[in-house]
C-alpha cells in the first residue's frame, strides 16, 4: 500500500534539511518507531516495514529511545526467521 500526503513547501525545506532528502524514508520510519511505541506493531513487523533484519530495527527503536518488549508474535517471527535461515 502507497501512502501520500502533500506537505506545505516551508516544512519541506526544514525537514529536508533536517532529516534529508529521502523524507519518504523517514517517515516511514516515524510511523513504525510510534506504531511500535504503541503496541500496535511488533519487532518483527517493524523490520518487515523497514526492509531490515530484526536487529537492525531494533537499533533504530533504539536509537529513537524506545525500549524493546519482546512479545510472543516476537519470539515466533524470530523462530519463522531462523528456520528459514537455516534451511537455505
């Protein structure tokens, strides 16, 4: 699914100089870190979201300070991961 939205020209400008040129990216980014931060997604949702490995999304969680809850949908995801893994 193909998310859009228009933003005012002015914000543009600031947030590409803040965050940089790929602000598609970086909201994608935001709305999984605040997704997570609310429960609604999980570790591995959020790496799937991000095309990353679950460590790696768990070092952008981090690195926007969010504390990781390794749930269940977490343990088993990281199992579906693994296996696969292993058997290629």
């Amino acid at each position: 699914m193909a998310i859009a939205f228009t933003l005012p020209e002015g914000i543009e400008r600031h947030l590409q100089a803040a965050l940089g040129p790929n602000l598609g990216e970086a909201a994608r980014e935001a709305m999984a870190v605040e997704l997570y931060r609310e429960g609604t997604l999980s570790l591995g949702q959020v790496a799937e979201m991000l095309g990353l490995s679950t460590y790696q999304a768990d070092g952008v969680l981090k690195r926007h300070g969010v504390e990781q809850r390794y749930t269940v949908a977490d343990f088993e995801s990281d199992g579906t991961a693994l296996d696969s893994a292993l058997t290629e």
